[in-house]
C-alpha cells in the first residue's frame, strides 16, 4: 500500500514547466482581534465558475482571498476559453482526476507563463477541493493545468519551502456543486494512451467549456 501511494504522488506531474525558484514570504501573521465599536469588515464575495464536460456539469467556488495569483491565472484561461476541447488526461481512483492541458488527441496545449507557488495560504487538500498541477521537481511551475481531490490529500499540503515536494499544492477552490459527476470521472476505466504511460480514461472525458458565473 505504501508503494502504492508513494506511485500515486510520483504520478501528480504536469508536463515539464521552466520557472523561476525564490524563497516564499511567511504565512501572514493572524489579524487582530477588532476593536469595540469598530466596524466589522465586509465579507469576501466568492467567485464561481461552471466546468462542463462530457459527463456533466462541476460547480467550483473559487478562493481569491487565499490564492489570488492561483485564481487570476485560473480566471485568464478561462476567459480565453483555453479550457474548451481539453480532457481529464489523469484519473487515479482514491486519490485525484486532473485536466485542462491535454487536448483530445493528447496533445498539450501551449501555455502562459507559470506562476508562484501560494500552497502557504492555510487551505489544505481535502476531498473535493481543486489545486494547481505542477511539475513535481519546480514547486513554481503551475500554469492551466489543475486537479480535484477525490480524498483529503493532506500530505499535498505546504509544510516548509526546503525542497519540491514540502512545498506542496496550492488550492485555489472547491467544488460546491457536481460532486457526484467528479466522482464518475474517478471511477473512469484508465490504461496507457498516447504520450502518456498510465492513468489515462479510456473513453475521453472532455471539457467543454468552462463559464464564469454572473
């Protein structure tokens, strides 16, 4: 089972990314408790987006006030509608479904720029929430690509800037609605395919669009 496991995490890697390794900022230090009389702060309006596939329709909602880079990036692929035509390419059951790069044909899709690591930002990777995917070796190397928990992953978490792997994966959002449609891709028959040695749905599961809701 340990094995297993260890093959599992080895198998979250994106496709190889170039970018640029700087030391993290520390996690900010909790707010002060608010003075009598002062007034309460607004709350955060949270953000949401519908992604539509082939076996229907996941509801995310996203974290700017956590992951703001992480959400941005996210938001700017979505708005150039990079997302549409795209596949879940990787489905490990137990553990995660990953998509938003590979086209039908298992071909990547030319990306942005990466972006800077957030996983320091206290959320953890609990069933259902939705992370950036990122070239195991460069903790900075996320660009479109990203995954949903299928169980808490709490050992994706940030847990130091010392190498690669404690630095973890940033989530960025949660999927509120649709939960049993990411179960299906879960439980999707996988092998080898294309470019790709394993994990891999034998019958595609594409994304067909994916909408930022009004």
């Amino acid at each position: 089972m340990l094995k297993s496991a260890l093959v599992s995490l080895l198998l979250l890697v994106a496709a190889p990314f170039a970018a640029a390794q700087t030391p993290a900022k520390p996690p900010a230090k909790p707010a002060e408790p608010a003075k009598a009389g002062a007034a309460a702060a607004a709350p955060v309006a949270l953000q949401h987006v519908t992604i539509h596939t082939s076996l229907g329709d996941i509801t995310i909602e996203l974290y700017a006030d956590k992951a703001p880079k992480s959400v941005d990036n996210f938001l700017q692929y979505v708005r150039e509608d990079f997302y549409s035509g795209t596949v879940f390419e990787r489905v490990i059951p137990g553990f995660l479904v990953q998509g938003g790069r590979f086209n039908k044909e298992l071909q990547l899709k030319r990306a942005r720029a990466p972006i800077r690591n957030e996983a320091n930002n206290g959320l953890s990777n609990l069933k259902y929430t939705v992370s950036v995917a990122r070239n195991r070796d460069d903790p900075h190397s996320g660009t479109a690509e990203f995954f949903i928990n299928l169980v808490d992953n709490k050992r994706l978490d940030y847990s130091g800037d010392a190498n690669t792997l404690t630095w973890g994966y940033c989530v960025f959002g949660k999927v509120i609605k649709g939960q049993e449609v990411v179960d299906k891709i879960g439980a999707s028959p996988t092998g080898p395919q294309g470019p790709l040695q394993s994990d891999v749905p034998t019958t595609p599961i594409t994304i067909d669009k994916v909408e930022i809701a009004p």
